[in-house]
C-alpha cells in the first residue's frame, strides 16, 4: 500500500455549501428549524483553507445552512470564539468564564438555540452551561446541538428528538 498525500480533509459545512449545493440540501429539507439560531464555528476551522471558500475572518457558511434549513441565522460576535476545549481540565475557570460569555451572548441575542459545527466545543457548550452559570452568574441556559443533528432533523428524523427540542426550548426560553 502506497500512500501519496492526495487525499483532502473538507468541514461539513465545506462539502455541503461548496461540494452538495445548498439547493440540493433544501430539496431535501421536510422540517423547518424554525428558531432563532446561533450557529457557533469555534476557533478550528477559522483557518486558511479549513473551510473551503469560506471567509476565514467572517463565516456565513452555518448561517447559509441555517437559512436553507428554515432557520433565522442569529448574527452574533462570539461565533467564532474558543470555549476553551484544551484548557477544560488544567485550567477550568477561565473555560467556564469563556463558555458563559458565549452562551450569553447568544440569549441576549435572541438565539432560541445554539448550533455548533466544532464537536468539541460543542461539547462544552451543552455539558457544562450550568457550571459555568454558577461560575460566573451569567444566564447560560441555551439548548445546544451540533450542526450534524439539526441536519437529521430537517430531514425528517428523529422527530421524537426534534419534539424535545421543541420543549426545551419552550421551556427554557425567557
């Protein structure tokens, strides 16, 4: 086996706005995302190249899906900000000071959800909002989902999971 170096690594996002066509996504689209979306980036693929023809300094590929998909895209400084994944266990505070800061940004911006195309930060958005409230007082409490779940549901699956979402947005919401 040989191996060249050829193969490329494309985001998501990349391959469904540069490689599918967003036409071909809302084709296929049976369940409106009817909210106010914050779509979150994350620091990782606001590299040169990470993201195909993608501004690397000002995004709109999540919120092109998210339009697509039904979706009011929620426009937002913290988009693209880092949650502080690497730092999680050595230096906790400041992650959970990070994590509040977007999360509250995206209520106060009137996002009814966050949508995230980082796995990790992702992660860290959902797992931890409660710590990071009780850290630093900020209102932090936000349905989060990653990119790959809002694309199920607008599709038409998990629909149970969809109608819990629903939920918790309502009641969550202010």
């Amino acid at each position: 086996m040989t191996f060249s170096g050829e193969t490329g690594v494309h985001h998501l996002l990349h391959v469904i706005v540069d490689e599918i066509g967003l036409e071909k996504l809302e084709a296929v689209a049976k369940n409106p995302i009817d909210f106010n979306v914050a779509g979150f980036y994350g620091p990782n693929i606001q590299q040169a190249g990470a993201c195909g023809g993608d501004d690397v300094y000002d995004p709109d590929y999540l919120e092109q899906v998210i339009g697509v998909l039904g979706g009011s895209p929620v426009d937002w400084e913290s988009r693209t900000q880092s949650v502080g994944v690497p730092g999680l266990f050595s230096e906790e505070p400041t992650v959970l000071r990070q994590t509040a800061a977007v999360l509250s940004e995206a209520k106060s911006e009137g996002a009814d959800l966050i949508v995230s195309a980082c796995n990790l930060s992702h992660s860290v958005l959902d797992i931890y909002q409660g710590k990071a409230s009780r850290t630093t007082g900020l209102a932090t409490n936000i349905p989060v989902i990653h990119l790959t779940e809002m694309l199920s549901y607008s599709m038409g699956h998990h629909n149970t999971r969809l109608a819990q979402l629903r939920t918790r947005i309502a009641i969550i919401g202010d």
